[in-house]
C-alpha cells in the first residue's frame, strides 16, 4: 500500500484546545489564581471550590493564593504585572470595574490589561443583621435611622465593594444619615454586627447565605432581580423600595495578563467550562446562593464587561458614591 492510500484510510482527528494541551505543553506545571479576598470569604470559598474541577480539567494543580488590600487593587496590580504565560490568573469581578471608576487616576485598567477568559458565576447581596437583632424588616432600620440621624453604622468589606455600594444605594434612596464602617475583608462582617459596632450590612450572598442558614445573622433582603432560592421568604429590595437602583449583582470570573497568548487562554476557557459542567460544583455554588454563569467565549465575556462597566458607572454617579 502506497502513504497517499495509507492515508487516506487514516480518519481526521480535530482536537478541542483542551484535549490538545499536552501537544502544545502547556500547561505543564501548577496554574497560580489569585483571590483579592480574605480567606473564608465568599469568594474565596468559591474559587477554592472550582480550584479542584479546573485542576483536573487541565491535568495540573491549581494554587489559590490570597492578596487583600485596597479593595482589590494589590490582586489586580499584581497579577497584571506578572507573566502572561497563562500560569497567573486573577478572580476578577465588577470590583475591579468599580474600582477604576471610582478612581480614575489608578494606573492599573482591568479593562485594557487583562484578558478575559470566562464568567463563572454572579451573586447578589444580602441585607442582614444579627440574630438577635430588632429589626425584623428594612422598615424598621428606616424608621430607626430616621428617628436618630447619624447612630447606626452599616459594615462592609471595604471601599468600592459589592457590599459597600448596595448599603450606600439604600442609604442614598431612604434620605439616611447612616456611617459606613470599612472593614479590611468581608469575613469580619459578621463579627461586627454580633458584637453590635454595626446595625446591618450587605454581604454577597456567597458569604451571607452560609451565616444566615447557620443561625448566626437575619436576612431582611436581597439585592437580585428574583428571590433566592435559598432564601424563599425573604424578600427583594426591589420588592419593597420600587427602585431598580437596588437590583445589584456581583460576579466573578477568570482573566489572565494581557498578551496571554490565545491558544492557552482558549485552553483555559475549555477547562472553566468544564469544571463548571460539574454537577457537585453547581450544587455547591447554588446552595450558597450564587449563579453560575459560564460565558459562551471569551469575547462574549469581554462585551459583558465592557456593557457592566457602563452600568456600574451609571451606579456611582447617581449614588454619590467616591474612594473618600
């Protein structure tokens, strides 16, 4: 048999950039993922949960390391800084967004330095207090703020966060005279109003759901469009304030420098989509009240972005919301 016959009977093979990683080398050793969130947080938690489906997905360990500070800054400065060889990736969200909106004069763009890969999943906030609060509902945190301006405080993980943005919307859309309390993560949201140095906060619903089916905090509200399933009597914020201001929700998903080159960012977009397929992982980030929400493409993420960034711009300028 001559090679033109021989080849002829030899069927065409087309790999997905997935299954052809190992031809291409890449990768070959650890990924590095880079959380802008305290540990235990909800985000953490979350990256930490998908961290063992893409590392199997792409045959190499996947390392999550914490870089906290300046509401997201230090991550993104980061990882922006690092190697775009496809083995440091950024949880990136609409903070980062918010975060260069409110500051303008920071020298780091997430939208012209990072490549997208994937969304992964969204999550609302959580308007909450402590168990043993006395506020049953958002009206009377109103009529309570109302009758002595300026004697409750609101908590969140920092300037610019998911958490601080829907209180300062409440507060704006109510006319209250209520303090924000920054704390340095969003872990210590909870300790801060067991110990009653804060009257409620808005934590995303990653890291509130847990502490309220715990027993530990009271939901009054939730920011999403619809209820949560895990949170079926509790109301949205929409509900009862008639505001479309108030349907706020956070997400999260995977960039890489830019210059990344695009086979390996096709590669990693193949293995989110992966492990996001993965029944145990969905169920883990819907029982925290989360949504996953794969893109379609990168490029498909990269229009969401820039469509959030506009939003989210129209959010802050209507709010009156600065970096102080």
């Amino acid at each position: 048999m001559d090679r033109r016959n021989f080849l002829r009977m030899v069927p065409l093979i087309s790999l997905s950039p997935l299954e052809a990683f190992s031809q291409a080398g890449y990768p070959d050793k650890p990924i590095k993922t880079i959380s802008a969130y305290a540990a235990g947080g909800g985000p953490d938690v979350q990256l930490r949960q998908v961290a063992p489906y893409l590392g199997e997905a792409l045959k190499q360990p996947i390392i999550v390391e914490n870089k906290v500070g300046a509401g997201g800054v230090l991550a993104t400065q980061f990882v922006a800084q690092s190697a775009p060889d496809g083995y440091t990736l950024l949880l990136g969200s609409n903070i980062q967004l918010i975060q260069k909106i409110m500051k303008p004069e920071l020298s780091i763009n997430p939208l012209s330095e990072f490549i997208p890969i994937s969304n992964m999943y969204s999550s609302p906030t959580v308007m909450v207090v402590s168990n043993d609060s006395p506020y049953k509902k958002i009206e009377d945190i109103i009529a309570a703020a109302k009758a002595n301006p300026g004697t409750m405080n609101y908590s969140s993980g920092g300037i610019g966060t998911s958490a601080h943005i829907a209180g300062a919307t409440f507060v704006a859309l109510n006319n209250l005279k209520i303090t924000h309390i920054p704390l340095k993560g969003s872990v210590e949201i909870a300790a801060s109003l067991l110990r009653g140095d804060t009257q409620f906060a808005f934590p995303i619903a990653g890291t509130g759901v847990p502490l309220v089916k715990g027993g530990k905090l009271r939901a009054l509200a939730v920011t999403s469009k619809n209820r949560l399933a895990q949170l079926p009597d509790v109301p949205t914020l929409n509900e009862i304030m008639k505001n479309e201001l108030t349907i706020q929700e956070s997400w999260f998903g995977m960039w890489a420098p830019i210059k990344t080159p695009a086979e390996r960012i096709n590669i990693l977009f193949q293995g989110i989509s992966k492990a996001l397929a993965t029944p145990a992982l969905k169920t883990a980030y819907e029982d925290a009240g989360n949504i996953v929400t794969p893109s379609q493409s990168p490029q498909a993420f990269a229009s969401y972005m820039n469509s959030e960034n506009k939003k989210w711009a129209e959010i802050i300028r209507l709010t009156g919301i600065s970096a102080e």
